[in-house]
C-alpha cells in the first residue's frame, strides 16, 4: 500500500503562505525568487480552490513556466490554453484543476507559478502544488507538511 499513500506519492509546494491572503495586488504564486522548481518530477497538479471573489472583480489564473526561481514567467504552451477565469457571480468555493507533464515544459523552463491577472481586488484563492515524482518515496517539507499532519489507514 506504500505507493498509494499521499505522503509519498506527492510533493506538496503551496502557491500561498495561507489560505486567506487576499490576491491584492498579485501577479504570481509563489512569489518571484519562489516559483517553484519542477525537475526531476512527471507530474505537476495544481489546485486552484477559490475562496470568496469580490462581484468587481475578473481573477484569471494562468499556469506559467521560466527559466529560474526568480525569472520572467513563459507561457506553457502557446497552443493550448491554461488559463482559468473565475466567473465571481457563481464561484466562490469553486476548485480549478490544471496537471502539468513536465516533459512538455519549453526547454530549460523547470520552475513553474501561477500568473494571476485580470481584476483580482478582494478575491481570495487558495493555490497549491502537487509534484508527482519520478521515483518514490517523497520527502514532504517539514514546514508544509510536518509528519504529525501525515495519516494514512490502509487496513
């Protein structure tokens, strides 16, 4: 049962510290000098879970890929659409979905975020990432996921 254990199936990376930081003033998740480094990883899934979107508001959120931790956010792929627009009218608490082959990533583009654009004033999200690696099992961060918050019954 070990391979079907979260824990060690994924990485968890969150997009944001907590999940009530309000989008204010964002372009990106993680910050820049964090985006977050996906070598050595299959799979990238990311969970957009919306929180409270303010009705003046248009959150678009974009998976986007560079060439450093710190560098200019690419698109993926500029024939396939990775972009989410939130409709605020029906949304709130809505989850968007993306998976990610890493493999597909443009060369040298191993560090990924999510670009936020659109009118994000008094919108909330909660972003996090799950990086399925190549060879199991994982080691979670301490500071994101501490051992006390790992439980798994398998019979």
């Amino acid at each position: 049962m070990r391979n079907r254990i979260l824990a060690n199936n994924y990485l968890v990376a969150l997009g944001n510290a907590k999940c009530e930081t309000l989008l204010d003033g964002l372009t990106w998740l993680p910050a820049s000098g964090s985006f977050i480094n996906v070598s050595g990883y299959e799979l990238v899934h990311v969970i957009v879970h919306l929180g409270t979107l303010d009705p003046g508001g248009s959150p678009v959120f974009t998976l986007k890929c560079s060439d450093s931790a710190s560098g200019t956010l690419d698109v993926v792929n500029a024939s396939a659409s990775v972009a989410y627009t939130a409709n605020v009218t029906t949304e709130d608490g809505y989850v968007a979905l993306w998976t990610l082959e890493v493999a597909n990533l443009p060369e040298d583009h191993h560090f990924i975020a999510m670009a936020l654009s659109g009118t994000v004033t008094s919108c909330y999200a909660d972003i996090i990432f799950l990086l399925e690696p190549r060879h199991l099992p994982v080691t979670q961060t301490s500071t994101v996921v501490p051992s006390t918050s790992q439980f798994s019954y398998v019979g």
